[in-house]
C-alpha cells in the first residue's frame, strides 16, 4: 500500500467523501487542499451517460474558457508559404509545412496544438499514427483545419480547447490553474459545463451527466452537483 504524505493526508481530511459540492464550494476547496510547490492544473472530470462506441453519441467540441487554461499553449502550424507571416503574427511558435512533417514523422511532438489547412491535408494525414494517439491530429470539428489560420492561432493562444469523451464516456479536461481566482475557476468551470450540456446527443437516454469531479494534480476530487448540466 502506498503510503499517504501529510499534506496528501491533509487534502483528504479536507474532502467530504459524501458529500457533494457546489461549484463555488468546490474551487474554493481545490485551493485550499492543494501543496504541489508548482502552479498545478485544475481538472475536471465529467461521466456521461452515452456510449461512445456508437456515432451518434459521440461527445466531442471545443469551447474558449474566458479566463484561459493558465498554461502556455505551444502551437504549430502546417501551412504553405503565404499563409506563413499570418500565422506568426498571431503568435504560432512553429510555422512550416515539409519540414516539420518530417520532424514529426521521426517522433518529434513537442506541440500542444496543430493547426493546418484543407489544401495540405493529404500530407498532414500521413502523420495519423503519430498524431493520433496523442490527440494532437488537426480536425475541421474542432477548428484546427481552417484557412482562417490567424485567427485559430489567436483562438488557441487564449484559451480555446478541444475535448472528447473517451472510451469508457469520460471527458477529461484542464480548466484553469491553482493560482487562478475562486471566481475565476467557476466561470471557466460552468464555460465549459454549459458547452458539455449544449453537446448532449438527442439519441442519449437516461441519466446525462452521471458525475463530476473537480480536481488539482495530485489532489483527491471533489464530486460537485450535476445539476448544472441537467436540461
């Protein structure tokens, strides 16, 4: 059995293990209960009640949090020459096309986002089994195959992330940092709550949202009132 530090004890004593929270209860709680010596990420973990394995359930889209996720996005852009100063106005950290495929098809992936365009795509496919895996394949769903490549840098850069359920109807999602406010939490928090809720699949039956955890890294969750998500 692991053994449990003090301050992971600490957090736990914190934690109402039956009890559920308020969003508002809940950001301040994640503060408080949080000893990482770093800025640490705060999470958000979402059951849904769909089946993934089936199309027209699948969950997945992309929302801008007002506050940001707190973290510096590193974003490359796949494009062709024209659009290259348009795409490092906005702030791109990589611009390229044939180069930078073939970093990436030797195992580099040091990015968090790839944005491309329509017209490169039949190279950018190439690189499936590589970007796949890490969800890092650029996808017209979530905006990342675009021609308006300017903008969906600026986009990226200030907050706007991409998330899916997963296999087993989960969505796992970064919404902001410990150092963020408590008021700054819940609107990121209930930002993407609302988008989850716009997403629910008419085919869905049942019960929606089954649970919701929020959460800091290497900190115990706290199951907050899915009521938010309820229509």
């Amino acid at each position: 059995m692991t053994k449990l530090t003090k301050n992971k004890k600490l957090a736990l004593a914190k934690v109402d293990a039956d009890k559920v929270y308020t969003i508002e209860e809940a950001a301040d709680l994640v503060k408080e209960m949080t000893f990482t010596k770093f800025d640490a990420s705060i999470d958000i973990d979402i059951r849904l009640g769909v089946d993934p394995r089936k199309a027209n359930q699948m969950v997945r889209g992309v929302v801008t949090l007002p506050n940001g996720t707190g973290k510096e996005t590193k974003v490359l852009v796949l494009c062709t020459p024209e659009k290259e100063e348009e795409a490092k106005a906005a702030g791109a950290d990589f611009v390229g096309l044939d180069d930078y495929i073939e970093k990436i098809k030797g195992g580099w992936t040091d990015v968090d986002v790839i944005i491309t365009m329509p017209s490169v795509m039949g190279k950018v496919g190439a690189l499936g089994r590589v970007l796949g895996p890490r969800g890092l394949m650029p996808n017209p769903k979530s905006g990342t195959v675009t021609m308006e490549i300017g903008k969906a840098v600026k986009e990226v850069k200030a907050g706007k992330i991409d998330f899916k359920v997963d296999r087993y109807g989960i969505i796992h999602t970064s919404v902001g940092k410990v150092s963020f406010s408590p008021e700054q939490i819940v609107e990121n928090v209930k930002e993407f709550i609302s988008m989850v809720n716009k997403l629910k699949p008419s085919s869905a039956k049942g019960t929606y949202v089954k649970s919701i955890f929020l959460s800091s890294t290497m900190s115990p969750g706290i199951r907050i009132e899915p009521k938010f998500l309820e229509v």
